[in-house]
C-alpha cells in the first residue's frame, strides 16, 4: 500500500519484541473502492485502524504473561493488533476482528514482519451473528467502548462467542460508557474486576486508563 505514508517501530516487551508496520498518523487516507465509506467509516475515522493506540500498547502488556494453554483467544476489534501479534509469538491460538476493510492486510504484512504464521482475521460488527466463529476461552480488547450503544452490543458480541470458564480482558482509556458495560456483563452472568493501570516509567503522558477483567462460570 503506497498510497499512505507508513512508519515503523519495534516495541519491546519482557521477553519478545515486536516490530510493527502502521499509518504515519491519523492524517492518512486511502479508500479508492469506497469499501470503508460503503460501511460507514468516514474520512475522519479511516486512518484509526492503523494507528498504534495507548490503549492497545498496554493490553499487549497485560497480555503478555496471561496463561494462553491449550486456550481459544479473541481479539475484539483488533485495530492494528498489536495484542494479537504478541500472542501469536507466544504461540497462542490467536483470532482477531476488526469492522474495517485494511486490518487484515495490515495484520498479515506484520505477522510477515516478525516471521510469523498469519493470524487468523474475520472482518466482522459486533452486530453479527456469525456462527462459524466458534467460541473463545479468553477474549481481550482496548478502548472499545467510546459510543454508550457499544456497551449493550460488545457485552452481547463477548457472550455470543465465550465458552462456560471463559475469561475477558479489556483496556478502557477512562471513557464513560465502561460502567454500563460492565452492568451488561454482571447481568449476563460474568463477575467483573477492575484495576487502575501502572503506567510505564517512560510514558509521557502517563496512561490513566483501567483494566476490567471479566470471567465467566463454568456451570
């Protein structure tokens, strides 16, 4: 793709480090097809896929030493997949999705970057009942939650795709809506935890962000 300026970084980790592709910044653009404005991704919303978010950069960290054994992993609206590509280094059964048309070629050309195995991508809306994806052990995501009417659709998008036993983690910048989301998976049946993210040394500024960790009863 060489019509949007690209720029390249590795990011380190305990023990792996990941050298990832992404867009220069949100200022870039390219939908020749009209794909991402046939699904109603605007302009100014295009480039948000391929940017490296906060967010995104602390769930990988979260992730990074979470028991993934013989686990089914779901990434939920995977973005850049940073996440994603660190697990898939650790060897895990990794799948992610994302509702916009370039994520998957994005996520190929990094898994290719860090000589690894594609990660398997489904282009998909929380609204979707696409059976064919099977159920997860543990799904993760980052700032998912920025519209209230997402809270109702991602819990009931979590619950449609979890195995009895299954655990989810999130990332929430500090939006509004994570409460309500939080309600909607209490009353689904999943106990809720949350944490104030330790910011790393280096950030500047530091991340404010909180981990909600949800888990699901084997019964």
């Amino acid at each position: 793709m060489t019509e949007v300026r690209l720029k390249y970084k590795t990011l380190e980790f305990k023990t792996l480090d990941i050298h990832l592709r992404s867009l220069r910044d949100k200022q870039e653009f390219y939908d020749p097809l009209g794909e991402a404005e046939s699904m109603g991704i605007s302009s100014a919303q295009w480039s948000l896929f391929g940017v490296l978010w906060p967010s995104e950069h602390v769930l990988a960290r979260a992730v990074e030493e979470l028991d993934i054994q013989g686990k089914r992993v779901l990434e939920v609206g995977c973005g850049i997949g940073l996440a994603s590509l660190l697990l898939k280094a650790r060897g895990a059964d990794i799948t992610a999705t994302d509702c916009h048309p370039q994520t998957g070629r994005f996520l190929d050309l990094n898994a290719q970057l860090n000589d690894l195995k594609p990660v398997p991508f489904l282009r998909t809306n929380w609204e979707d009942d696409y059976q064919g994806m099977g159920k997860f052990d543990l799904i993760i995501g980052s700032d998912l939650l920025y519209e209230q009417t997402g809270a109702d659709l991602l819990s009931q998008f979590i619950h449609r795709h979890a195995n009895p036993g299954c655990e989810a983690v999130m990332i929430d910048p500090g939006r509004r809506h994570h409460a309500r989301f939080s309600k909607r998976m209490v009353a689904l049946g999943w106990e809720h935890s949350q944490e104030k993210v330790t910011p790393l040394e280096s950030e500047d500024p530091p991340y404010k962000g909180v981990l909600l960790s949800y888990s699901l009863s084997n019964l």
